[in-house]
C-alpha cells in the first residue's frame, strides 16, 4: 500500500472517509461533500446510535450525486480531547475496515478542528502511521490463496491544507515503522529459517543504513570467555552468534560513562525447547519467538539509523538455540560467565538469563555505556503478574525508570516497574558456586530472573524488561494484526528521541 498527501479535494471515485464531530457536527470537508451527495452525509448521522463519538463510523455504499463507492463517515468525538494516540487507531482501524473492501483508492479528508490540540498537518501524519503499522502482513509462505486474499487498497491518500508538510512529518514516522516491520519479520520466522547465523546475517543488513555491524563467532565467544551463553548453545547443531551493531548518529568519537554511547541488549533464544530440562509440548512453537529482544535490538537500530538520529547507540544480542542435544549442557553443570562469576545451571530452560549475562557484562566492559536497557521474553512469571498489557520494567536507576515509562506511554507500549533487592537476590544463593539460575522457591520468578541479570550490570544505569506477555498477539489490535507485535521499537525510538538526542 502507498500513503499520498494530497491539497484538499473530494475524491471523484473510490472511498472517501470525512469526519463528523460528537453532536453530529460534521468537518467542513464533510459539509463540502454532503453538498455533493445531496444532503445523504447530514440524514445519516442522525440516524440510530450514531453521536459523532470517536470510534464510531458509518458507512454509505453508492450515494447518489456521485461517482463513489462508498462514503464512510468517521465519529471524531469533541475535538478538545482528540490525542495522538487516538489518531493511530483511528488510522489504524480505517485501514482494516476499508482494505480489503474491493476499493483501490481511498481518500482521508482531514481538517483542522476548532479546540483540537493536534493540527491537521499531524492528525494526517499519526494516521498515516497507525495505517501503515495496520497494514502489516506475514503472508512468504502461503502459497495457496483464495480470491479474496489480498487486499485491494493500493493508495491511501490523505487530503488536506499543508499536505507537503503532513508528508514531511511522516518521513521519520515511516521509518520507525520500517524498523517494527523488521521485527515483525523476524520474530515470525520460524526457528528451522531463522537461526543463529541467519539471524546475524540479517542484522548485518543494517550495514547498507550506515550501522557498524559485528558479528562474533563461536571460536571467538570462546576466547572472549562466554561460558554462560555458549552453556546454552552447546546443545544445539546451529552455532550461536553475538552480533554488535554500533550506529554513530554524532558522528563525534564517543567516551566512556557518562559520555559513553547508549546500550540495547537482546536476548535472541531463536528456538528454545527447554534444553534438557524440556517444556511440555504444548505450545511449544510460540518459542519461536523466543528472540523477539533481539528483533527489538535489530529493528530499533534500524529505526535510529534510518530516521538518522542524532544519538550514539550500540545495538548487542546474544544469538543461540537452547535444544537438548547429546552436548546438552545438564542440569548441575557449573559455567563461568565472562563476568569470571560461576553459575550453577540447576535449570537449561532457565537459559535467557545465561545469555544475557555474559552479552551485559561484555557491553558494560567494552563500551562503558552511559545507560543499558536489556528486552527479554525471560520469564512466563511476568505473564501471571501483568498478562498482555504491560511489560515488566525492572531498574536500578529510578530517573531511567521513569523515562522508559513515560515513553511507553507516550506510544501505548506500556511497561509497569517491579521491585529488586536484596530480600530477593539472595535467593540465587547456590551451595557450589557464585549463585545458581533459578530461586528455590516458587515466587516471584520474574524478579529473581531480573536479579539475576543486575549481577552482571556493575554500577551503570540498567533497565530490563521482560517482553514475554507482549513480544506476540493472538489478537488484532488497532494498530497490529495479530502475530509478532514489534512492541518496544517505538517506546525506545520515543526513549531515544526524547531523552538522548541533542
Ligand atoms: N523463554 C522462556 C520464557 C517465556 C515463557 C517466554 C512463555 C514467553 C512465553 C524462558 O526461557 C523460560 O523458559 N523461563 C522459565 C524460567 C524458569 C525455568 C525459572 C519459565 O518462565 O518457566
Ligand atoms: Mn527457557
Ligand atoms: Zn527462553
């Protein structure tokens, strides 16, 4: 699908959706248009239910006067309250409504609104995003399609007074949706297409957007100490991978610290059954998409870099298979991470923790970030305390905390902090060595899990959230069908935006 700006006009074919405020007050682009189709838009809104409520729409196949397939007028409740988000959804639920109508084209008439907050300039460019983040589809391997498969909207096209600068502020919003489209892509692979190495070859891709892309291979990990994260991969035929994708958006030589670069660690399990402490089968495919961390690592590296920000950040993901091969490592084994730290493997499914270890603590020593934030889907606990509404955010720095917050809500990526501390920690107190994977107990597994993680962040600003409740959708939502969602690229793209661009 194409997204067009175009100057003010009532299209003469196809769908043409106006809209009408609470009260059944219609736009003036309606007013213009219910003049055309003889007063058809003015009788409708007056029939039944309708109140002119945002999220409430009617639709008008065929009306007289003209040569239109359908006119669809749009509620936009009262437009004091109108919000950005909003303004997504709306996009977003147009697209889904009309795409697969039969229409080709269909028009946008956008106005300013009297007490709006938002101009219609970026009403134009917030719609246009959440129809371009609707729109997206994971159809490679369907090869056998009915006739009504596809959509038939091939031109959504947005008219109104400043088009040229409603196409200006969509440029950087379509790049970040080409970034969640990425993770999108990757996180609905599934595990035998996309493995360690075809994972790393597809961050090197980024190399074409000016990213510094890395890709460290076992022989290296070795030599660099990894024993944590290559614990995990030892079962499994396919090599795991550490990639490092560094993107120099200040084009200064970054320090160290406080001057240092900003750090996205992912963890990237492209299939975990377990290892030999191995999951029920039961839905077991959905460990698919077990390194969806890694896909936000990869695809917000490449909204920054495609959107050019002004900001120096290192992109990092740890890159393995967890399956019970006859190397497998068992339960009971002991590794040392890279940190020198032994871990008492009591647990293999317990693996995300092992990988990110080892990848923190190489960040942290490497690059001496100014902050870190690690995404993981690390725990099924995180599903039992937040469901699929927020993702845990865990910290040791509470300005980061709040930052990550107020940027999720900033883009409905919500997150909800949870605790840390040394009541907790020290239930990863192991008997033979530096502490063991998995608490004794049974509570509160997704804090020991994030406890775990801060043994190897040293003193910098870290955050870790745990994405498994939000990582994939088994329902459409406004602005994503259902399947791999991309939620984090936007909260953090925001996070960057707003916090570390200058
Ligand atoms: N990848 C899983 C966590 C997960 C579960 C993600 C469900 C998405 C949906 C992780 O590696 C895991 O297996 N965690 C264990 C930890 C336990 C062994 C301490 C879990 O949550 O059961
Ligand atoms: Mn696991
Ligand atoms: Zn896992």
């Amino acid at each position: 699908m194409k997204i067009a700006f175009a100057n003010p006009a009532i299209a003469k074919s196809g769908t043409v959706c106006v809209g009408v405020m609470s009260g059944h007050k219609l736009t003036a682009s309606a007013k213009a248009l219910d003049k055309v189709i003889k007063g058809a838009i003015s009788r409708a809104v007056k029939v039944g239910r309708f109140e002119g409520k945002m999220g409430q729409s009617i639709t008008l196949p065929a009306p007289a006067g003209s040569n239109l397939d359908t006119v669809i007028v749009i509620g936009m409740g009262e437009p004091k309250k109108i919000t950005s988000l909003m303004l997504q959804d709306l996009g977003g639920r147009i697209f889904a409504s009309v795409s697969k109508t039969g229409s080709k084209a269909v028009s946008i008439c956008v106005d300013d609104l009297k007490g709006c907050k938002i101009s219609a300039v970026d009403c134009a460019a917030e719609m246009a995003l959440g129809a371009r983040l609707r729109s997206y589809r994971f159809v490679k391997y369907i090869t056998v399609k009915d006739k009504d498969f596809d959509p038939t909207l091939k031109t959504l096209t947005f008219n109104l007074d400043g088009s040229a600068k409603a196409r200006s502020a969509f440029v950087s919003k379509d790049k970040i949706a080409d970034g969640v489209f990425f993770t999108r892509d990757l996180v609905s692979e599934p595990a035998n297409i996309l493995y360690p190495e075809v994972l790393a070859a597809e961050a090197k891709k980024l190399t074409k957007l000016g990213v510094k892309v890395e890709v460290l291979d076992v022989k290296q990990l070795t030599k660099l100490g990894m024993g944590a994260l290559l614990g995990v991969a030892q079962g499994s035929i396919r090599p795991a991978r550490v990639v490092v994708m560094r993107w120099n958006g200040t084009k200064k030589k970054s320090g160290k610290g406080k001057d240092g670069p900003i750090a996205f660690i992912g963890k990237g399990v492209t299939f975990d059954t377990g290892g030999i402490s191995i999951k029920p089968a039961g839905g077991m495919e959905d460990m698919k998409w077990d390194m969806g961390g890694s896909g936000v690592v990869i695809g917000l590296m490449k909204a920054l870099a495609g959107r050019k920000a002004k900001v120096d950040a290192v992109g990092i993901v740890g890159l393995v298979e967890n399956m019970p091969g006859s190397n497998a490592q068992r339960p009971g084994d002991i590794v040392t991470s890279m940190s020198g730290q032994t871990i008492e493997v009591l647990n293999t499914d317990a693996e995300g923790r092992l990988v990110l270890a080892d990848i923190l603590h190489y960040c942290n020593e490497r690059f001496k970030p100014r902050m870190m934030i690690d995404l993981a889907t690390l725990t099924g606990a995180i599903l039992v305390a937040l469901g699929d509404e927020k993702a845990g955010l865990f910290s040791n720095n509470d300005d980061l905390a709040k930052s990550i917050y107020r940027a999720g809500e900033n883009v409905a990526e919500h997150v909800w902090r949870m605790p840390l501390g040394e009541e907790y920690n020290k239930m990863l107190k192991s008997d033979v060595a530096d502490m063991k994977n998995i608490s004794g107990g049974r509570g509160a597994g997704s804090v020991t899990a994030a406890q775990f993680l801060q043994r190897f962040v040293g003193d910098t600003p870290w955050a870790h959230l745990d994405i498994a409740g939000m990582t994939w959708s088994k329902k459409d939502k406004p602005t994503a069908p259902k399947g791999g969602t991309g939620y984090g690229v936007r909260m953090l793209d925001r996070l960057v935006a707003d916090k570390y661009e200058k």
